[in-house]
C-alpha cells in the first residue's frame, strides 16, 4: 500500500496492516485491500448522495471526497525515488491477465466517478473543465516529485475516464 503501517499479516488471499503493536489495523487500506469491490460500493453510495443531497451538504461531502482522494494518492504514502511510466497503456494491455492491475485500474476510474459528479452539483460548469483537468495532473505530478508512488499516464486515462462517467 505504501501508506505508514508498521508490517504486513497475510492469511490466505487477505493482507491485513498490522499497527506498532503488531495487531490488525481496520482502515481504508485493509478493506479495499481485502474487498476491492468496496471501492465501487463506495463510489456508488457516494454518488447517489450527491444527487439527492442539497447543494450544502454537497458542499460538505465534496471537501471531505477530495480529502479521501488526497488520503488514497499522496497523504501518508512512504518516500522513494522517483518513478514515471510514460508508456500510454501500459496497464490496459494485461486488464484480463493480471487481476491486481484490472482492481487497480478500476479503482482509479471509480475514485474520480463521485469527484466529478459532486463538482457538477456544487460548481457552474464553465469552471468543472479546468478542476476536472487538474487533480489528476496535480497528483501525479506529486507522486513524481515527492517519489512516492507511480506517477503514470495509465492512471491519467484512468481518472479522465471516471470523471467523464461522473
């Protein structure tokens, strides 16, 4: 996962993060690690409040949903050198082959799903083209600089998709 936990337990197919104590942390990470469908249950509830909540508490969600996108691409994420896959897909290439990539693309797509329906619910759209654009240009150009993660165009078409689905 990359994020500060301070070891890893796997029972079977499962990977539970472990605290300094050695025991199971319950987090965002261990149920998508274990759950991965849990991302578009997420996504979907997430979405349907954004459609029937009014435009306050849209608001509300909307800065707490980009703080989950921050938590999820850059927060708390374990420095390295920096790396880049500039090679445009990459990822889709093995989607039906290899299961981890197919949840990781998905979950990408997924992420930006309730992101860009929750900026057409609370912003005019003349200025949703421009945010849309950005923060996913803006996160991975983090990743790079701050080296942690991949910084990747597969995960630009990932979340360009989502948003365009949202």
């Amino acid at each position: 996962s990359g994020k500060r936990f301070y070891g890893v337990r796997h029972d079977g197919d499962r990977v539970y993060y472990l605290d300094k104590n050695g025991s199971d942390v319950i987090s965002v990470d261990s149920i998508l690690s274990n759950f991965p469908f849990m991302v578009s249950v997420f996504g979907i509830l997430v979405c349907v409040i954004f459609i029937i909540a009014p435009k306050k508490i849209n608001i509300g969600l909307m800065v707490l949903y980009f703080l989950f996108i921050m938590y999820e691409t850059i927060l708390y994420r374990i420095s390295h050198k920096p790396t880049m896959n500039m090679e445009l897909f990459w990822s889709y290439k093995q989607f039906f082959s290899n299961e981890g990539l197919r949840i990781e693309i998905l979950n990408n797509i997924w992420l930006f799903v309730p992101y860009s329906l929750g900026l057409l619910k609370t912003i005019r759209r003349k200025k949703i083209v421009i945010v849309l654009l950005l923060l996913p240009l803006i996160i991975e150009i983090a990743q790079y600089v701050l080296g942690i993660g991949l910084a990747e165009l597969d995960d630009l078409v990932s979340n360009g998709l989502g948003e365009l689905i949202g």
